[in-house]
C-alpha cells in the first residue's frame, strides 16, 4: 500500500493512510486475529456475512425495482428539517385545521355531508 506525502504534509497523508487501511478492512482483520478463533466460530462468522451480504443485495436491488421505499437520509446538525412551524407542509396542515398544528384530535369543518362535517382527522399526511 503507498501513500505520496505532498508537501511534507504527513497529516494528511496519514489520514489518506487510514482510510485506505479502513477500505480494505486491515482494523477489521486486525481485530479479528487479537484472539484465537475456533474453526467452527469462523465459518460461522463467515456464513453470517454472507447472509448479511445477500440481504443487501436483496434491499439494494428493491429499492432500485421500488418495491421498497428508499431509506431516509440521516439527520444533519444544523440543518433544518422540513417539520416546523415555518415550513410549507405544515403551512398547509395549520391553514386546513383553522390556524393550529394539526394534531391528530382536530376538526375539520368542510362542505361535506353534515354527517361528516366535525369528523376526526385521523391523520394529517405531511
């Protein structure tokens, strides 16, 4: 494994370092052999990684078919999210419900059958 330092920056060729070493699983292989590892552990160990591997084929290849949705991307510090109280979804959501959030216990009054007129929201989709 080779790593140019430009510069005679060593920090940065150190950190191009580890995460060539992270990539190709050296930590991880290195882990593994602190300890003496039974034979019958390690094809165990192996099989439940191939398990694990096919799994994601299967929820990757999904995805890609839309059968499933696509997961959700993390939650960035700092960042804001699309709930609150001046994003657009619950604009819509409070201007339905007569100026409130629109929790799960409010009423909607429409022009539908006087039947259903004060029925319950059961769930405002956002």
């Amino acid at each position: 494994m080779q790593v140019i330092v430009r510069d005679n920056n060593v920090d940065q060729a150190l950190r191009v370092l580890k995460k060539k070493m992270q990539r190709e699983g050296v930590f991880r292989e290195m882990k593994r052999r602190r300890f003496y590892e039974k034979s019958s552990e390690g094809s165990n160990r192996e099989q439940a990684e191939a398990i694990r591997r096919a799994r994601k084929l299967a929820r990757k290849r999904a995805e890609r078919e839309g059968l499933i949705p696509a997961p959700r991307g993390k939650k960035v510090p700092g960042k804001p999210t699309r709930r609150g109280p001046f994003s657009v979804v619950s604009g819509i959501a409070s201007a339905a419900t007569g100026g409130n959030k629109g929790t799960a216990g409010d009423t909607l009054v429409s022009s539908l059958p006087s039947s259903r007129a004060g029925a319950k929201v059961g769930s405002l989709r956002r």
